[in-house]
C-alpha cells in the first residue's frame, strides 16, 4: 500500500517536471510564405527610401540656410561716349604745299592691259613630247602706269611647262603702247595629250592683273603633245 502511494507521488511529480519543462522551452516561430517575405522587404525598402528623402531634404534645407545673399552685378561698367578726334591739317604761312594725286580717267585702271595676238603656238598648236619652245603674245597697255623691269608675268594656273614660273617684262611701257612678252625655255610633257598653262602680268606690290572686262581673263596656252 506505501509502495503504491510512492509510485503514485512519484509520477505526479515526473507530470509536473514535464509541464514545466514544456512552459520554459521556447516557441518555435512558424515559417513566413514567400508572400509575407515579399511584403517585409517592400516595407522595408520603403522605410528606406522615406529616410533618405527626408535627409536629403535635411541636407538641401541647411544648405540654402547657409548661403549668404548676394546682389548680381553687371559684367563691366558702362563705358563712357568717346570722342574721336580726326586732325585737320595745318597750314604753315609762308610755305607751298603740293599733293600728287595720281588722276584715272573714268573706268580706266593703273594696271590695264589688252590682249591683241598669240604670235607663235595658238591654241590647239601640236608639239611632240620633250619638245623645247618659247610662248610669246602682244599686249597693250591701257591702264594709266607705265610698266618696268619689276613687272612680271607669273603662272596663274595649268602646266608651268618646266619654267620656275615666271617671266619678264623686258622694257618700260607707257600707257597706250604695245608690247611682246615670251615665257622661254618651257618643254612639252612626255606623255601624250591635250596641256594648258595660263599666265598674268603682275605689278611690283603683287598685284595680279588680267584682261577682259573684270581682268579676270588670263594669257593662254593650249598645246596638243602628240608623235603624229
């Protein structure tokens, strides 16, 4: 009957260790589904973007507090009306003053000239290739300068024919007056073929000056190099 009432106390007491065994262990949480993960991370990034939007605006407030004000100026001063003085000319007494003013009749030019003849090798002229010979034109001054030594003819454009590209006015010409000029030494080319050269005369300072209506018109060559 003892033995009976011990085990009794006994598994009372393993019952009551149990459940109090169970009451202290932790609780397991149940796994989330993949739809509450989801809506915890768009929370979360949420939160994140509120946060740093308000410290952005936190940053831009504090900045604009700390600017000072400032006027905008202008970029330079208003520069004063000036006023430009043109000498006149002073006339001493007692002394003789000349001015040589160069006079051109109406359309006329200083640099003038008219094309009158081919006087060797006009246009279309054929040459056999390697062939040396001279070019030479007449020409009429009509302008109101009288041409020297230090006028020159000057390649204007096409072949140069051998030559360095210049040549020579050989004597004074006053307006009105006629004259030869030549390119010497020029060679035909090797190769067969149709060639242009074309040439003007050119004043002292560098002036180019052509014929025709504009002066624009140059002297020309135009040779056929054939072995026929």
């Amino acid at each position: 009957m003892r033995k009976l009432h011990k085990m009794k106390w006994i598994v009372l007491g393993l019952l009551s260790l149990s459940l109090a065994l169970a009451a202290c262990a932790p609780s397991v949480p149940p796994t989330p589904s993949e739809a509450e993960i989801a809506q915890q991370v768009a929370a979360t990034q949420q939160a994140k973007a509120t946060q740093n939007s308000v410290e952005t605006l936190v940053a831009l407030v504090t900045e604009m507090s700390n600017q000072p004000t400032w006027t905008p100026q202008p970029t330079c001063p208003v520069c004063p009306t000036q006023a430009v003085v043109v000498p006149t000319a002073q006339t001493t007494p007692n002394a003789t003053q000349a001015t040589a003013v160069p006079t051109e009749e109406p359309g006329v030019k200083c640099f003038q000239f008219e094309f009158l003849a081919d006087v060797n090798y006009p246009p279309g002229s054929v040459v056999k290739p390697g062939t040396k010979f001279n070019k030479t034109w007449t020409i009429k001054n009509t302008g109101t300068c009288t041409w020297h030594s230090d006028y020159d003819l000057i390649l204007s454009g096409g072949d140069a024919f051998g030559t360095n590209k210049y040549g020579d006015v050989p004597s004074e010409v006053i307006p009105g007056e006629t004259l030869d000029v030549t390119i010497y030494n020029m060679v035909a080319p090797m190769t067969e073929g149709t060639y242009y050269s074309y040439w003007m005369l050119m004043a002292p300072d560098g002036t180019k000056i052509g014929y025709g209506p504009n002066q624009q018109w140059s002297l020309g060559i135009q040779i056929i190099v054939s072995n026929q």
